[in-house]
C-alpha cells in the first residue's frame, strides 16, 4: 500500500517502554542524518550540473519572493510532516522541505565559493555547527530536562529575526556580523527545544516530523555559522 494510517497513535516518547522510546529515536536521528545526506547530495549534483551560478544569481535578484516563497513552502511541508493519516505525505513534507532547504542555501554556498574560500570554509562551517549541535544534543540527552517551555519565546525570537532579515532586504540594512551570532545562538536554541521534544513531546510514531525539526534547526545553525566564516575574508 502506498498509504498507511495510524488506527492506534504512538505513544508520549516519555511515557513509552524503554525500547520502544529507544526505537523512535533511533528512528528520528536516522532520518536526521538521512536529510542531511540528501542536502549535500543535491547541492553537489546543482554545483557539479553548472547550474549554481545561474540559480544562485536569479534567487539573489528577488531576494524578497524567494523568502516568501521558502516560508509559505516550509508550512506546507511542516503541515505535511505532521498528518497522523498518511506515512507517505509525512516523507513527502520532509522531502518538500530538504528542496527548499537546498535552494534557500545555494546563494551563500554560490558566494562562499566565489569569494575564494571554496570547499575548505563550507567542510570548516559544518565542522563547527557538527561540534556546535553536537554539544546540545549531548547535553539534552544527559540532563534529561524537558525544555518545552522554551517554544513561544523561540517563536517570538524567530518572527522577529524573520521580520529583521525582511526589513533588511527591502531597506538595504546591513546585517553583519552581530546578527549571524545571534542568530547561530537562536538556531541552537531551537535545537535545545526540539531535542527536548523528541524526548519527552512527541510521540513514537512522529519520528519523521521530530527528524524535520531537528534537520530544520540543524539548518538554521549551519546557515549562519557559514556567514560568520565567510565574514573574516
């Protein structure tokens, strides 16, 4: 079948038998890295097709449809993600939102290998955002502590920085290196939130939509650790 329903949800993570919560993450984390896998895929078939500069080029010049459009996808495919009725459209939205995280992120990997820094400063901003997220999910992991409450000051957080980063493209504010740092720590706060989730929030048949948030903070990390190394030059 192409469609599987779920007649009995999962459990609480929290409330689930050892095994059963050790399954689901287990599950989630796969998927996790998965998504990344997929991300690097695509964007090395896009810079080895010749197609980078074109697409990267275009995006830049209507800058502000672009993140209209990356936001108004990533609810779709968060929506889809999360539908309790179908296994297929939860890997549809994952895999909906992997493309567009693709996309998003081909100008600044355009830009940083333009500007000279090449592979090296892109394998160094995903060393440090691997060390970065590593930390945190280790942390979660040993505390056990449960950080839901976290969610509406990230939201807050989020919509605000979203609505900075808009102003900014429209007015030509420049956005240096203050904001990536503050953004990295957001992006890590996020991951502190989500971990916690896949801990004690979700539930053991939600493993593709936890994957999607933690690729989705990941992401947001990786972005702007990248700004800042591309910042030095």
């Amino acid at each position: 079948m192409s469609q599987m329903t779920y007649a009995h949800p999962g459990l609480m993570a929290a409330e689930a038998g050892t095994s059963e919560r050790m399954a689901f993450i287990r599950r989630t984390y796969l998927h996790l890295f998965g998504a990344i896998f997929i991300f690097t895929a695509i964007e090395a078939m896009i810079f080895a097709s010749g197609a980078a500069a074109s697409i990267a080029q275009a995006m830049m010049g209507s800058w502000i449809l672009v993140l209209v459009a990356f936001i108004g996808v990533s609810f779709l495919a968060n929506w889809w993600a999360t539908r309790e009725t179908s296994l297929a459209l939860q890997y549809a939205g994952l895999g909906l939102f992997i493309g567009v995280e693709a996309l998003i992120f081909l100008p600044l990997l355009y830009l940083a290998v333009a500007q000279g820094g090449g592979i090296d400063v892109i394998v160094s901003a995903g060393s440090v955002t691997a060390i970065l997220c590593g930390f945190v999910t280790i942390f979660v992991f040993v505390t056990k502590k449960d950080f839901s409450f976290m969610g509406w000051a990230i939201r807050l957080c989020m919509i605000g920085a979203l609505i900075l980063v808009v102003l900014a493209t429209l007015f030509g504010w420049p956005l240096g290196a203050w904001f990536s740092g503050l953004m990295v720590v957001l992006g890590l706060g996020y991951l502190l939130y989500e971990t916690s989730n896949v801990l004690h929030r979700y539930r053991t048949d939600q493993h593709v939509a936890a994957s999607l948030a933690l690729f989705a903070s990941v992401m947001l990390v990786f972005y702007y650790v990248l700004r800042l190394f591309m910042s030095r030059d």
